[in-house]
C-alpha cells in the first residue's frame, strides 16, 4: 500500500534525522557525505560463437535447435571516480549479473552494493547501453561480436525514470560520436550528480513558499514559459517539472489526452519571470495538496542532502498515484450507489487535489459514459462547493 500524506511526511523526517545521526559533524562534512556520488562506464563486448549450416541454395542457415552456440564477454573499465578497490567491486557485482542476462537495453535497474567506500553501502543504478551498429558482417562460421556499454551510477538512489531519461541522453552522444567517448560521454558522466539530483534542491531554494505553483503545474501538465533567467535556471526548472510530473506513472494516453485537453481549454502558460531578483508568477495555479508538500520540501532544507530532496520529490508523486487510484475506485463505486458518489465528493473536497484528480480521471474515463455522469456530477458539486 501507498503511503499517506503524513506517512510520507514522517519517512522524510526519519531520513533527515538519520543523516544527521552521529551529531557533531562539521557543515563541511556533512556537505561532503551527501554530495558523494559515483559512475562508472564499462565496455561490454559480447561474442556469440555460432557454426554455420549451409542451405540448399549455399548460404549460411542456422537454427537454436540445430546448431551449438556459446557466449563469450569481455568487460572492460572506460571510465570511472571510484577507488580501486570499490571499481573492482562494483566490477564483479555487474558481471555476474550479465552473465544472468539481467539486462535490458534502455531500461536500468537499481541495486543496494556494498562497496569500499566511506558509505560502506549504495544504491546502484545500471544500465546496458547499445550503441546503433554501422556496420555488421556475417561468415558461415562467424563470431558475431558487438561493442555495447554499462553505465553505473552510485549514491542514495531511490528513482529510476529521470536517470533512464539521463542514459538515453548518453546513448544519443555514443550514437553520434562513438568514438569519441571522451568529450562526448565522459562530461555527461562526471555531472550526472549535478543534472539528475541536484535541480530539485536548486529549484526548492530558487521558489521556497512559491514552489507549490510549480508542483501544482507539474501535476496538471499546464504549460510553463519561462523569461529571463539563465540558461542553468531554465534547465533546473524544466527538469524539475519533468521529474515531478506523472509521466511514466499513469498511461501514456492518459497523459497525451491531458495535454491536449489542456490545449483545447486554451489554458494559459504560467510563466515564471526570473528577470528581478526574486522569482514572479503569472497565471499561477496552486491548492492545498501542493502547498502542504512545499512545506515538505522546505523542512527537508534543514538537512541540505540532495538525495533526500529527490526522495520527497518520489513520495510526493507516489501520494498523487494513491489519490489518483482511490478517486477512480470511488468512481466505480458510485456508478451503482448513490452514497458511494457522496463519498466520492467528501474525497475530492478533502485531498487537496480535487482540481487536478477531476481533469486527470475525466480524461481516462472519456469513452464510459457511467462513469463520465458521475464526473459531470462531482464537476457541478466542486463549482458549487467553491461559490459557497
């Protein structure tokens, strides 16, 4: 089961307390333990052995059932910040599980590892990736071997979407460059920490009470501009929107449909104009689900690790899904009973994302018609609730 909000709000606070444990630590190494983060590049290079069949018109055929066929790998450090001793380890940890064949080309995996390093124990993000192919020859006895990579990152992760979405920025760069891993892969590397991680506690101090417009147009899929900021700014806010959004959480239809009904609404872009010095919003949208995570994340500033910030950020969405969820069990329910349709209303007016959940549900149940006349019906009890 999914948290609740105050569940998630007290598992933030256990995380705090716990890296803050062992007090009478400088500011300075507090700074140092929670920024360590780790990468790692290999090359993968596997050979499938396989002994040809020559066909009837005398090209080679082969098939599993007929010919024997083994699979030889070689592995090899590209890359790396970690000790000796902890690459040799992560090494042997990612080996065992390609000679499991537990990867999946794009799509990472996340792992705790105990590694000789001063965290002693990480989560370890990784993923194969596989470069397009130019060029490929075959022989009738032929070792067909291909160049592919594994990519690691390493430090307190608990999120897996953003990085596959970071991974896919290096396959382009291989796939451009191959060859030239050193200034083409190598720089996306050594700043994974600083791209992937470290925008939301940027953004989180950028906006402090006024974070809660952006949470709010995340979850809504509004359309966001913004004006005079630079460049570092802008890409921090629109990877903040990215990671906060629910893309990859519900359907992907759901979402295409949301947008485009934000489109058809003609829904005004928030715009965030950076050119003073504070922040300032127009066409800002906000309600009380939003503002309470604000102060989540603000409370979350005490302990300045930019891991905890990404994990609020994950219960954060993970308390939408719930929401999200419950609201459409409700839905069902009031198809037949008219109490069940009351609850539905109590639900909606309590959560402090009716807003949001109506739109999102509306869009998922646009072709059953009970269930769009219990919407058409929460729709009018919510204006109502709101004139009153």
């Amino acid at each position: 089961m999914l948290p609740s909000f105050q569940e998630s709000v007290d598992g933030d606070d256990r995380e705090l307390e716990s890296s803050e444990e062992g007090g009478g630590l400088s500011d300075e190494r507090k700074l140092e333990r929670s920024n360590n983060s780790y990468y790692c590049l290999y090359g993968y290079q596997s050979c499938r052995l396989q002994q040809g069949v020559d066909s009837d018109d005398g090209s080679p055929c082969s098939t599993p059932a007929e010919t024997p066929s083994s699979d030889v790998f070689s592995f090899s450090l590209v890359d790396t910040n970690l000790p000796a001793e902890a690459e040799a380890e992560l090494r042997s940890f990612i080996a065992k599980h390609l000679a499991k064949g537990a990867f999946f080309e794009g799509m990472g995996n996340i792992a705790s590892v105990e590694l000789s390093i001063p965290e002693s124990q990480v989560g370890c993000y990784y993923c194969l990736l596989q470069p397009e192919k130019h060029a490929e020859t075959a022989t009738s006895e032929s070792s067909i071997c291909s160049l592919d990579y594994v990519v690691c990152f390493l430090g307190e992760l608990k999120f897996r979407l953003e990085l596959d979405r970071y991974t896919q920025d290096l396959k382009i760069n291989l796939d451009a460059k191959p060859n030239d891993l050193e200034t083409c892969v190598q720089p996306l590397l050594r700043t994974w920490f600083e791209d992937s991680v470290c925008p939301v506690q940027r953004v989180v101090q950028l906006f402090q009470e006024k974070l809660a417009f952006v949470l709010h147009a995340a979850l809504s899929y509004t359309p966001v501009e913004v004006k005079e900021s630079d460049e570092r700014t802008k890409k921090d806010i629109n990877r903040f929107l990215t990671a906060a959004s629910l893309q990859g959480l519900v359907q992907e239809a759901t979402m295409t449909s949301l947008c485009m009904a934000m489109n058809e609404e003609q829904c005004k872009s928030m715009v965030i104009d950076c050119s003073g010095p504070q922040p300032q919003f127009r066409n800002a949208g906000s309600n009380k689900f939003c503002e309470e995570w604000t102060q989540v994340f603000l409370n979350g500033s005490e302990g300045g690790n930019p891991f905890l910030f990404r994990q609020i950020l994950e219960n954060f969405k993970l308390k939408a899904i719930q929401d999200i969820n419950n609201l459409k069990r409700f839905i069902r329910q009031a198809e037949m009973n008219h109490y069940a349709l009351f609850k539905c209303y109590l639900f909606l007016k309590n959560c402090g994302s009716g807003d949001v959940l109506l739109k999102i549900v509306k869009v998922e149940h646009a072709e059953m018609q009970e269930a769009k006349n219990v919407i058409t019906v929460l729709e009018e009890f919510m204006r109502e609730s709101a004139v009153a």
